[in-house]
C-alpha cells in the first residue's frame, strides 16, 4: 500500500482499479469535524469542573444510547466485521460513571435524544464504530488529565474503558474496516458518510 490507496490486480498483473483506502478516507471525511468536537468539549482545560464533566457524558449517554442498540442489531450476528462489538459497549460505562456522579439512569431516560445519523446498513455501523471507538485512544489521556482535577476518578470508566487495551482494540476495528471495505468503494462511502455526519452531529450538540 502506497499513498494512501490500494489496487486490485487483473490476471495479467495490470491494475484494474484503484480503491481509496477507507482509513485515509474516513480521516481525511472527519478531521474538519473532529477538530471542533475536541474545542467544543472543552475537557482538558485545567479548571474541569464536575458539573461540566457530567453534562459531557449526559450529552454523550444520548449518542450512544441512540446508536448502541443499532449496532447490536447490525454487528452482534453471524459474520460481523467485528465480532466482537458486544464486548465494547459504552452505556454501562457511561451510565457508572453517570451515576457516581449523581445522575441516576431514570433521569437519563426523560432527557430528549439527539439527532444522530441513520444506521440502515453494516457500512453505516461501522462508520460509527470509527467514530466511537477510535474516541477511546484520546480517552487514556483524559483519564490522566481528570486526575489533575475536582472530578473524582472513579467515574472515568467510559474514557479509560479499555486501559493499556486500547491501541490493540483499535488495530483491530481498523483492520476490520480494511478487510470488511477492501475493493468496494460503496461500502467505503457509506462508512466514511456516516462518521461524517455523526461527528457533525457531536460538534453542533457541544457547540450549543
């Protein structure tokens, strides 16, 4: 693989097409978006207060919440691109961390949910699964940050939810992303499409 794409090879050696590889594609799709989320959540300031903290994860219990149960029905089943979504689940997490401090899942259920992508498709979920699990890798350093400040530890399940795991599990959904996409330009589409608008729809929720 050279310059970001890769080729599909004819009998006689010739390159028949030539595929965009869907990581460069879903970077390249997300980075605009991807910058002002991280301004817009304001996480990593040193004057972190816990009202702030919470409403962050009370924001982002709403996205996953609308979205988890998309890919349980996409993912979960026989031949998944990533069999093992169930084991990366973010909403117990979000709902711990949410209920150390002080806001109990019944109070979660009356909020309005935000608008979020649809997810009619395996390409759209895994789209999605970019968005939300690469989040995991800034998640280490947030946890490292929160420590610095009033907010009490314990509740940073969600952002330290795979630990020195975290590199691993991400090689792994790009390596599934790879494999999954590899060839179809479609499918990359579809991907890249939804973790656009889903990050979009992260930023415009932070930024109000």
């Amino acid at each position: 693989m050279g310059n970001g794409v890769h080729g599909v090879s004819l009998d006689g050696g010739g390159l028949a097409a030539t595929f965009p590889d869907v990581m460069v594609v879903l970077r390249q799709r997300t980075a605009d978006a991807h910058r002002r989320l991280e301004n817009a959540l304001r996480i990593t300031g040193p004057d972190l207060s816990v009202s702030h903290y919470r409403d962050v994860l009370v924001r982002m219990h709403g996205f996953y919440g609308a979205l988890e149960p998309r890919l349980d029905v996409l993912l979960a089943g026989p031949g998944s691109p990533l069999p093992d979504w169930p084991s990366r689940r973010k909403l117990p997490l979000l709902r711990r961390d949410l209920r150390i401090l002080g806001m109990p899942a019944a109070a979660l259920a009356e909020l309005p949910p935000p608008r979020v992508p649809a997810v009619a498709d395996i390409a759209a979920a895994m789209g999605v699964a970019y968005v939300f699990e690469g989040a995991t890798l800034g998640g280490r350093f947030i946890v490292e940050h929160v420590a610095t400040t009033p907010v009490p530890v314990a509740a940073t399940a969600f952002f330290g939810s795979y630990g020195a795991e975290a590199g691993r599990r991400w090689s792994q959904v790009r390596r599934a992303l790879r494999d999954w996409t590899a060839g179809d330009q479609a499918r990359v589409e579809s991907a890249a499409a939804t973790a656009a608008e889903l990050f979009e729809a992260l930023e415009a929720e932070y930024a109000r």
